[in-house]
C-alpha cells in the first residue's frame, strides 16, 4: 500500500530554511541546490514529510528535536552587560580557515563546528545575550545546511516568491486568503479565474475545492502561464476540475458561433521533418549511385583487383542503404506515434474548451476571480454577465487606480451591491524576550481587493 506521507518520484517538494523557501521536483537522477550544497534526488524518495535534514557531506541526516531555549540557556550562561569593550579583530577566533577545512573533511558536524567557534571565540563572553544569540545564528547559517521537508501547500508556495513578488503581482498570504474568503469558494461550485500569478491563485482555488466542481481558467491568447498547479501535487481526481478557455474566443462565444466555427484542427506533416528526412536519404543514394558507376566499368584490364574492390563497395553501400531505411522506419514509427499522441492530447483539450464555453453559455458562474496584470476594466465587463444572480466576484489588482475605474462602471452599470475597494494590513513581527517589534524590512502593499455581488436588472 502506497504511503501517501512519504515522498516518491515526481512529487513536488518543499524545502523550508529559517529565512528562505523554495520548491522543487524529486526526480531519481536529478541533482536539487539548496544553500550552495547540493543533494541527489533518491535520497529523498521514501523520507517522511515534516522532516527535518541537515545536509552533511551531501548525505542527510535527521536533525532530532530537541528543548532549543534549555539549550540557549546552557550555551549563554556567562554574558556580558554591553559591548562597549570589544573591539573587532581577526585574532579575537583563533580557529582558522584551514582548521575549519580540515574539520569539515574529517566529518566533523556544522553543530560541533559552532561549539568549536564559540570555545575559540575570545570575545564571546564579553558579548551581551542579544549578541551571542546572533554570533550563534550567523555561523549556524554558515556551517550548517539544516531544512524542512514540507507537503506544497498555498501558504507555503507563496512564501517561495517573497523574494520576487513581483512575479505573482505583489500578491502577499492576506490577500489571497481574502481573496478567497469573499469568492466563496467552495467544494461543487463552478469558479471563473483569471490571473497572472503563475497558477499560484488558480491552484490554491483547487485546493479549496478539493475535486468537486469546475474551476475554468481563462487565458489571453496562448499564454497559458500556470506551471504553480504543478507543484500542488493535485491526484488526477482534483485536477480533472480545471478547464480553459481562451479569452480571444469570447467574441465567438458571445455571438453563438463558438461551438460552428471552432473544431478540433488536423495535423499535417512537418515539412521541417520531411527536409530533415530528404536530406538524411541523399548520402546514401549518393553511395549507392558511386557504387553502381564504379561497378558497371568495362576494363577488363582491371578484373583481377578492381573486381573485388567493386564488390566490396557494393556491399558496403546495400549495408548503407539498409541501415537508412531502417532509420527512415523507426523515424517514421516515432513520428506516428507522435502525432497519434498529439491528436488525442488536442482531442481533450477541445472538450475541456467546449465543456467551458457551455458553461459559460448558461451565465450561471457560481463566482469570478480576477487577479492580472492586464486590465481589469475590460475582463470585468465582459465576464460579468457569464455570473449568476447573487454570486461574488472578486477582483485584485497591485494598483488602486484600475479597481477605482472597475468601481465606478459597476456601480453606475447598477450590476453589483455590497461593493467594497480595501486595501489589507499586514506586518511581520519579531517576537522575542525583551525584543519583540515588527520587522525592519517588509512589503510595503499587497495588492487592493474589489467584491460586490453580482445582481441582474
């Protein structure tokens, strides 16, 4: 029986440190970077998630729990009142680069690497409280690679762009949670999302709803930006949910001629392939056509040597020509297959299309979801009336001025009541004895909300 708590090949995994967060795919023969070391991907097959690693000599090893604040306690007992007195200098560690070499290659563990730093540190009890903590968790970080290994969740793969939130549209954790608290998003109903936060808004609403319903994915053009889904680790009866639908197909949607004019398309062959394969023929023909002149001389002068020189590369040139049909064969095989697997990937894809367009022909979406970069006037103005009477609809944007326009059209349009433009609050706090405040360094927006509920005149 499969043990759905342990990790297996393909899972998404992520990996959580004390300041970073990031995502990866176990795969067997894939080498995974985490804090300039590196580890290989069978050795996390079959680890538990929760678990906590350090990373020793590219093995892992389980970091057992254990009372941290006894252990402070013990390592701090003797501080200083201020560090007035101290004075920086490279003598004050008498352990050297070399010394922490040679420890390292002798297997010696980051833990007992920073013990050793404390014990050679001459200024180390002279330090108040506040700056051995801090000693301590310097060189923690850099003799030690300790991580987490945690199941994906949305939480946690927002956390993974806290560096370059920019790509997921400055969207931050009170945001989103809002964002679906208001679309009321839940199990067995029908949701429309439109987003440019890289599937982190549409796979979090899969989450939420957990196999039961439909979620349609609208998407400009052919950019269908949503590798985030992927690393949800969604079972094939939660992703069997997500349809799409593209958003330049909406004129043809909404003149009725959707389902006429647009049918599944046939492959015709590459002509690329067919060049490819015309070029590859041409050698051997050449071969075979030198072999033939070559043969076909009628010096009888040159029966002796020559003869079997002639036969040789006729030989030669028929082992050729079999070789390249053959070739030409698997090629042709592969390529078949190929385009067999290609019509019935494009063969399901149309469904997904025209079971979403049928949806959003009946005008009775449970709720719409808008979070992109582009404008949000015009999707606003054309998706409202694909949502049913007395159903939310949210709209995010990182800036203020698109959701006041989106405001004043709703609410002149009479289409929308309950109608609230807010902007979250949220802080980081540092919660420590004697020195608990909020974070030096945080964002400084989360993006502005829109909902109101959707009515019919």
């Amino acid at each position: 029986m499969e043990d759905h708590n342990a990790i297996s090949s393909g899972d998404h995994v992520v990996f959580k440190t004390d300041d970073k967060t990031k995502v990866f795919q176990v795969i067997a023969n894939r080498t995974i970077f985490i804090e300039k070391s590196k580890l290989r991907g069978a050795d996390l097959m079959g680890q538990k998630y929760g678990t906590q690693f350090e990373l020793q000599h590219g093995k892992l090893v389980v970091v057992v729990p254990h009372n941290s604040s006894a252990t402070a306690s013990n390592t701090l007992a003797a501080s200083g009142k201020d560090n007035r007195s101290l004075v920086a200098s490279g003598d004050n560690q008498k352990l050297t680069q070399d010394d922490i070499l040679k420890m390292k290659e002798e297997g010696i563990s980051g833990q007992d690497i920073v013990g050793k730093l404390v014990e050679q540190s001459e200024t180390f009890k002279t330090k108040t409280e506040f700056s051995q903590q801090k000693y301590i968790k310097k060189k923690k970080k850099k003799h030690m690679v300790v991580f987490r290994l945690l199941r994906p969740n949305s939480g946690l793969l927002l956390d993974t762009f806290n560096h370059s939130p920019g790509k997921i549209c400055n969207l931050r954790a009170d945001s989103l949670s809002q964002l679906l608290s208001y679309s009321n998003v839940m199990s067995g109903s029908r949701v429309a999302v439109v987003e440019s936060c890289q599937g982190l808004v549409l796979g979090s609403v899969m989450e939420k709803m957990a196999g039961d319903g439909r979620v349609l994915h609208l998407y400009p053009g052919n950019d269908m930006n949503r590798h985030m889904v992927n690393s949800f680790n969604f079972l094939e009866s939660q992703s069997k949910i997500l349809l799409e639908f593209p958003l330049n197909k909406l004129a043809s949607l909404e003149n009725g001629t959707f389902l006429d004019a647009d049918q599944p398309e046939t492959d015709h062959t590459d002509p690329t392939t067919q060049q490819k394969q015309h070029n590859s023929s041409q050698p051997t023909q050449a071969a075979v056509a030198g072999g033939d002149d070559d043969s076909g001389g009628n010096n009888k002068d040159m029966e002796g040597d020559d003869g079997a020189e002639d036969k040789d590369k006729e030989e030669a040139g028929a082992m050729k020509d079999g070789s390249a049909r053959k070739g030409n064969k698997r090629h042709a095989d592969q390529s078949k297959n190929g385009r067999a697997d290609q019509d019935a990937k494009r063969q399901e894809r149309q469904e997904r299309v025209k079971e979403a367009a049928t949806i959003l022909m009946e005008k009775s979406l449970d709720s719409l979801i808008i979070a992109t970069r582009h404008d949000p006037v015009s999707l606003l103005q054309r998706l409202l009336p694909c949502v049913g009477p007395s159903r939310p609809v949210v709209v995010f944007c990182q800036h203020k001025e698109p959701l006041v326009e989106c405001y004043s059209v709703v609410k002149e349009s009479g289409r929308g009541v309950q109608m609230k433009l807010a902007e979250s609050w949220y802080r980081h706090y540092q919660v420590l004895p004697s020195r608990t405040h909020a974070l030096m360094s945080m964002s400084g927006t989360g993006g502005y909300l829109l909902s109101f509920t959707h009515i019919t005149s």
